[in-house]
C-alpha cells in the first residue's frame, strides 16, 4: 500500500481515490441507516465528504509512518 499527497491510497496496486472512499463509506451508511445515497447528495454535502475522506487518506499515512 503506499499513499500519494493527491488525495490516493493504492492497495494491491489497485488506485482509490478520496471520492471513492466517500461514495463507499455512503454506501455503507446508506445501507446501516437508510441516509441518502451518493448521488442523492447535494453538490457541498458530497465535497464534504470528498473532504473527510481525503483526510483519512492522509490518516492512514501517518499510521503506517509510524511502523
């Protein structure tokens, strides 16, 4: 796994992106909670998200820094 500063985690060399983890973690909520789905979102609520999720992409690097 290794994280580029452009909001990218790859994972068995497969690139995902801060978007994709929003939509999944969506999704998942969606599924738990029946709050709306990704595309039901609203323009500010899904860059929001796009937020949180390139957040936890930075995250993830300071983790696996410390090992």
């Amino acid at each position: 796994m290794w994280i580029t500063g452009d909001e990218l985690v790859v994972v068995d060399g497969q690139p995902v992106t801060a978007e994709q983890l929003a939509e999944a973690r969506q999704e998942i909520a969606h599924n738990g909670t029946g709050v709306p789905l990704w595309h039901e979102l609203t323009d500010d609520e899904r860059q929001t998200s796009r937020v949180a999720a390139a957040g936890w992409i930075l995250a993830l690097g300071t983790v696996l820094n410390r090992r």
